[in-house]
C-alpha cells in the first residue's frame, strides 16, 4: 500500500530530544510510565510499540517504547504452537498474542515542547500510526489521500486509527476481533459519506467520486465479511462439540435453511 500523501500527517510536531536531556532521563526512570512527577494523560500499543502522552514536572511530553521478545519467550511460543499442532489446530497470532508483550522494553524516543495537552495526545496518536505503517503491522486500512482508516493488532485489543484532512488522528480502541472489523468498517463507510459530501471533490476530475465511494464501501464490506466468515467458523467449530441447542432450533431463530447450517457445522468440525 502506498501512503505517500500521509506522511507529512504522521510526522511528529513535537521537539525530539536527545538521550541526555533531563526530561529523557525522567521517561526512562520507569518502564511502567509512573515514575514520581510523571502523571499520563493517554497511551496507546500497537505492534509491540507504546506511545503515551504525559504532564511531568518538567513540562508536556510524549514517550515512545518498544517491546520487544527474549529468547526464551521466542522458544516458548515455538513450544506452544507445536502443542496446538499436535492437537490438529495451527496459531497463527502474532508473537505477543501468544506469550504476551516482550520483556525487553526500552524507551526509544521522547518528544517536548508542547504548548497544550491535546498536542501532545495528538503527537502520542500520530508517531503510533507511524510506526504501525512503517512497520507493516497493521490489518486493514482503506481512504482516500490524506484520510485514511487503519486497523491494528495489539497485544490486548486492536486499534482503529482515522486521519483527517486537518491532520488531527482519532482513535478507538476495541478488544473483541469480529466488533473490531465491524468498528473498521464503519468507520470506512463513515468517511466514504463524509467525502462524498465534502467540497473538494468538486476538485477532482469526473466520476472519481463515485470511485471512491464504491471502492470504500467494497473495501469496508469485504474486511467485515471475511473476518465474519473467520469468526463464524470458530464458533460454529465450537458448536459442533458443545451444542447448546439443536441444530433445527437454531437454523430456525437464524431463519436459515437447516440442511444448510448443518454442512457448514460440519464443514467447520473438520476445519
């Protein structure tokens, strides 16, 4: 994917220091962020990055950490996905899924000289969405040249990103994986309506707004559909071992045809 025209929005407006500032020196007292005179405003973690906003004796700043794997969780998780293996289910989650958040983290880079709390929550917003791209960790993402949405994975919950023209980044932070896409793809179709309203696609040549549109819209549609299909299939797997109701009670309350239901309960059982 090419995120060209985003990059100016993702570029940090804070000052970064230097390892030797005194402000450095206070982010890295602790690796949980609450060393005394350091109260956080608002963090985030996506893709064993962290970035946090924070009112400190020494003025606004943001901080930005990295987690990453030792050696012996890296065996544990190779240990792990043999076990599940053998028992005919294969993980596919990333790394920290698996065994958790990495038990090195170091404090990587700390930005100052905000004038306002909500510029150094923006700054916290926009450098994670940085890093989410530049690494390539992130799930979906779908827009239109500087307004984008992204979703990523973290450790706990995913995060939905959205850029807007203004540069301002929203974010929303959800746990469950099939609400998350539903999330994402709501916030898709809510930016196709939002553009195709918007004056300056008055700008652009020709038809190209209906593109856009209807590219949105399948874009939104297609990541909501195959991670329903995902879920669907665990939990219909689930269903074949531990019924909770007869297979003809449910086809009827999904008003769906039962010998229907009942291949795809079989399909999954064997999945």
């Amino acid at each position: 994917m090419d995120f060209t025209t985003l990059v100016p929005a993702m570029e940090p407006r804070g000052e970064r220091l230097d390892s030797g500032a005194e402000l450095v020196k206070l982010l890295e007292d602790d690796e949980r962020w609450d060393a005394e005179g350091v109260d956080e405003i608002d963090s985030y973690e996506a893709g064993g990055v962290a970035t946090g906003a924070f009112r400190t004796s020494l003025g606004l700043a943001v901080g930005v950490r990295e987690f990453r794997h030792t050696e012996e969780q890296k065996k544990e998780a190779d240990e792990l996905v043999e076990k599940y293996r053998a028992d005919g289910i294969e993980l596919t989650l990333p790394l920290a899924n698996i065994v958790g958040p990495g038990e090195d983290v170091e404090t990587v880079s700390v930005y100052g000289g905000y004038n306002t709390e909500a510029a150094a929550v923006q700054d916290a917003r926009r450098i994670l969405l940085g890093s989410v791209i530049d690494r390539d960790v992130f799930s979906q993402a779908a827009g239109w040249d500087t307004e984008v949405v992204v979703l990523a994975r973290g450790v706990d919950a995913f995060t939905i990103f959205r850029t807007h023209a203004d540069d301002r980044v929203e974010m929303t932070v959800v746990e469950d994986v099939l609400w998350a896409y539903a999330q994402y793809a709501e916030a898709v179709d809510a930016l196709a309506t939002d553009l195709a309203s918007h004056d300056r696609m008055r700008e652009v040549p020709p038809m190209t707004p209906k593109i856009i549109d209807a590219w949105l819209r399948r874009e939104s549609a297609q990541a909501l559909a195959g991670q329903a299909r995902v879920s669907l299939e665990g939990a219909l797997r689930i269903f074949s071992r531990q019924p909770s109701m007869s297979v003809a009670e449910l086809a009827r309350s999904l008003h769906t045809d039962r010998g229907n239901l009942s291949r795809m309960i079989s399909k999954a059982a064997k999945g």
